[in-house]
C-alpha cells in the first residue's frame, strides 16, 4: 500500500475526489479495514495510557467482526 492509499481511507468523499486519480471502491474498503484494525492494535498496546480510548476501539473491533460475519 503507498502512502497515498493510506492517506485516502482518512478523507471522506469529497477529500478523496481532490486526489483525482484514487483506487477502486473495492481497494478502498479493504484500506478502510486495515486502518481500522490499525487504530484498534495501536490503541489497545497503549490502553494504558489511553483508557478511555479502550470504549471506542472495542466498538471499532465489534463492528469489524459483526461486518464480517454478515458478509
């Protein structure tokens, strides 16, 4: 994945469409998904530090799983 990709799955529609030239809508879920687990691992290695985060990253995480259960 280059950067641009991983920029892309943090803007919205219109964001993306400032870009121009952006990857499939299919490549854009999958992006979307790693970035989610992503911010998931990075906030449950610092739960520590960042308690209350630890609420929104396990909703994050349940959605992820309920998605892909359904799909």
């Amino acid at each position: 994945m280059d950067s641009i990709a991983w920029d892309l799955v943090n803007l919205d529609d219109a964001g993306r469409k400032a870009y121009g030239d952006i990857p499939e809508f299919e490549m854009l879920e999958i992006y979307q998904t790693l970035r989610k687990i992503h911010g998931v691992v990075w906030v449950f290695s610092l739960s520590q530090e960042l308690p209350d985060s630890v609420g929104y990253a396990r909703m994050i995480l349940d959605d992820l799983r309920n998605s892909w259960l359904t799909s």
